[in-house]
C-alpha cells in the first residue's frame, strides 16, 4: 500500500520488492520510494525518485525543497530529520509568540557575568593553542594534520571569547572587553570593530534576505548575471563552502564604505592593530621558521579556523524547512527561535569552542554569556522544546546544506543549483555521489 504525504511536491511511496524508483535506483524489502516534484515549466511537471529506507540511519534518499505545511504534521518532521541529518526539527511557532515570551522564560541568572568563569576560558584558550603550538613543534609529518585540527580548533576558541566581548557578554568592564576582543581576533588577523558592527546586524536581522550579513540564500537573479560568477558561486557555495568565510572576511570587514561614519574611527583602529600583527608577526615567524614554518604554524591552523567558522556559521542557520523571510514577512521569534539550530559536536570541540554550537539561547539574547549557554539551553527544551531544531554533527546535515540549500525560493525556500544549471553544477553532482550519507 503507498504511503503519501500531503504535500503535493513530496510523495512516499511502498513499491514492489522488484519495482525500482526510477532507472538506476533498485528497491529491496522494507524500502520505500522517495517522490518529489522538482520543478514545472511551461505546463509540466518534472518528478524525480530515490530509494529511501525507513529502518536505518543510513539514509539513500537525496534531499529536497520543501514548503512550509510540510511542517505542520509530526510524522512528516520525523521523516525530514532522517532525511536532513537532524535529530529534531520544531513545529512552527505560533504567531502571537514574540521573542519576550521567550526571553522572560529564562532564568535570570544565565545573564550573570562571572569574571572567575569569563578569564577561565582565556586560560583554556591559550593553554589549548600553546599546546597546540607545541604539538606541531614536535610532530612527525604524519601526525601534522592531527595538530593542526586541534589548534586551529582552539584558535576558534580565541573567536568565541571576542565573540563574547562583541556583545558584551565578557565583562562588566567595556574597556576590558575592547582590548580583549581585540586581542583574541588578532591571531586570527580578524579586525574586531568591523566584525562587531557587522555582527550586530546578523542578530538584528537574523534570516532575513538581504539584510541578514551572515550567509543567506543566492538570488536567482545572481547566478543568471554571468557564467563566471555562476560557477564561482556554485563552487562556494558546494565544495568549498567549508571555507566561503574567508570570502565574508574579505568582502566585509575591509572596506570603510560598508560602515556608518560614526563606525569608521573604531574600525580603522581594528584595521591598523590586525596590519600590524601581519607586519610585524608574519615577519618573525619567517625569520625563526621560515616560510614553510609559516604555513604550519600559523597558516594550517588558519584554515582550520575558518574551516569552523564557516561551518558553524552554515549549520547555525542554513537547513532546507529554514525559512529566509523579506523584511515585510519577517517574525523576530521564528527567526531567533525556529530559525536558529543547536548542533552537537564531539566534546572537545565543545570545550575548545566554549560552547558556541549552543546556539539557540544565543541568538534569543546575545547578552547570555558563552559559558552559561547550556543552562539556558535546557531551560528552552524545557519551555518551548516542541518548536526547535537541533542536530548532531554528521555527514547527512554536510551533504544536506552543502547540495540543496543554494538558490532562494519563496515558496520552497531554497532550489538546488542543479536543478537551474545542471551542464555547470558539476561540483553539485560529485558531492552529492561521493559525500556519505551517514547520519
């Protein structure tokens, strides 16, 4: 008996043990067929179909657009976790819930600063990178990716504490928190200033076209622009998207145009302080490693940053039932609540990273400081559970953003490229065939 959703664009469907879903995808017992309109032109429907089975975390069936009353039944969510690598996608949140809602449910105490609590993950960030150092120092040539995983990994944790400093969230004391945010970003030649207005306005303007200054979906009206820039962008954002936050750090925060003239001051004193560690420390690590010193101990560690950076951030936001909204249809609580994901890493990446993939609270106030995350975290599960989306890192939540979250689509919300450009969205096509579909 076939199984179907009430979503006209995603259909499930039981075929015979020996039927197959479409030419290459053979079907065994207990595997059903997974059915989805992709797009119609000029009258006709095109449907495309994978296996898919139910009782396994191995997941075979490619992800799809979905629109929004696909969200609204509990079985249809479930079956979209597996599908999307998630462990728990939310109901919509009602309409008549605002953000103060939300935040007068958490516990007063998670927005305390502790400086005791506050200089401890200094210590462990710098403790963590000097060993890090260290590692490297001392590491055959094999074990050089394993040190350079664990240092880049805690210099992210150097991010986090500026991060922190950013909103305030540091200190009681905001000179204090200016020369440590500075400080924390220079190893990163991250100018602080320009990343905290910039910053700023992602919390504002979370998940909103346009406005929003984290990543948002690509405009059809981009990839049909030029074919150069079509391919760069399918290239950023398919294989090399684990690192398209070297491009934001690039387009963003160097341009004193982007910035209100009251802002210009403050950044050009961040921009002076990161040109003056790349002249003088890039210089000295030269001069006692030469250039190939530089690449291991500062540059791979460097990539490995930005390699979190640009994770997080796409994992934090970027999910094929996340909405991005103009500003006209733009709810603050959907977006800061429904629109944001708590992801769960391995520990250490946990410890080094101060918590920062606890990301719900966060964006509910930005005023929460890192190392009180978690508790304001179980206080969400406990008072809105039901409404959030979170996640383990995986495989199967990789290849999700990583193949389908790419072209913005009202109704669908995003369309993949492949399915606009397939003769050039090549890169699409290999990494949808060679990424793991394990969750």
């Amino acid at each position: 008996m076939a199984c179907r959703l009430s979503n006209p664009a995603f259909q499930l469907e039981a075929p015979p043990v020996r039927a197959s879903c479409g030419a290459r995808s053979k079907v065994s017992p207990g595997m059903y067929c997974l059915k989805w309109r992709t797009f119609q032109h000029q009258g006709h429907i095109s449907y495309q179909s994978l296996p898919y089975k139910k009782s396994t975390k191995v997941v075979q069936a490619a992800v799809l657009p979905i629109s929004a009353p696909l969200l609204e039944n509990e079985e249809q969510r479930k079956q979209l976790c597996e599908m999307y690598g998630f462990t728990q996608i939310g109901e919509p949140l009602p309409d008549n819930i605002t953000l103060k809602n939300v935040m007068d449910t958490l516990p007063k105490k998670v927005f305390e600063i502790d400086d005791m609590k506050a200089w401890k993950s200094v210590l462990i960030s710098v403790t963590s990178y000097a060993l890090g150092i260290f590692m490297l120092s001392k590491a055959p040539w094999y074990l050089l990716p394993l040190a350079w995983a664990w240092t880049g990994t805690a210099a992210t944790g150097f991010f986090v504490i500026g991060h922190d400093c950013a909103h305030k969230s540091f200190s009681r004391n905001k000179l204090v928190e200016d020369i440590v945010g500075t400080l924390a970003f220079l190893p990163l030649i991250y100018p602080y200033e320009p990343w905290r207005f910039k910053h700023d306005r992602h919390h504002a303007k979370t998940n909103m076209l346009s406005e929003d200054t984290a990543w948002h979906p690509v405009w059809r009206k981009e990839i049909d622009s030029s074919p150069v820039l079509r391919k760069a962008i399918i290239l950023g954002y398919g294989p090399f998207r684990p690192w398209m936050s070297i491009a934001h750090w690039l387009m963003w925060h160097f341009d004193l145009k982007k910035f209100r003239p009251s802002e210009v001051g403050r950044v050009k004193i961040s921009l002076a302080c990161v040109f003056a560690f790349i002249a003088i420390g890039w210089p000295l690590i030269v001069y006692k490693t030469g250039v190939l010193g530089w690449i291991k101990f500062w540059f791979m560690p460097w990539m490995v940053y930005h390699f979190w950076m640009s994770t997080f951030t796409m994992v934090h936001h970027t999910a094929p039932h996340i909405p991005f909204k103009t500003s006209e249809e733009w709810n603050a609580a959907r977006a800061q609540l429904g629109g944001t994901v708590h992801c769960n890493y391995p520990r250490w990446i946990e410890v080094l990273c101060h918590d920062i993939n606890v990301h719900i609270p966060h964006h509910v106030s930005s005023k929460i400081p890192s190392y009180n995350l978690q508790a304001a975290h179980q206080s969400l599960r406990e008072n809105w559970g039901k409404y959030l989306n979170e996640a383990n890192w995986n495989w199967r939540l990789m290849k999700t953003i990583m193949t389908t979250c790419h072209v913005y689509n009202k109704e669908q919300f995003y369309v993949p490229f492949d399915n606009i450009s397939p003769k050039e969205s090549q890169p699409i096509t290999f990494l949808r065939k060679f990424m793991p579909d394990y969750t």
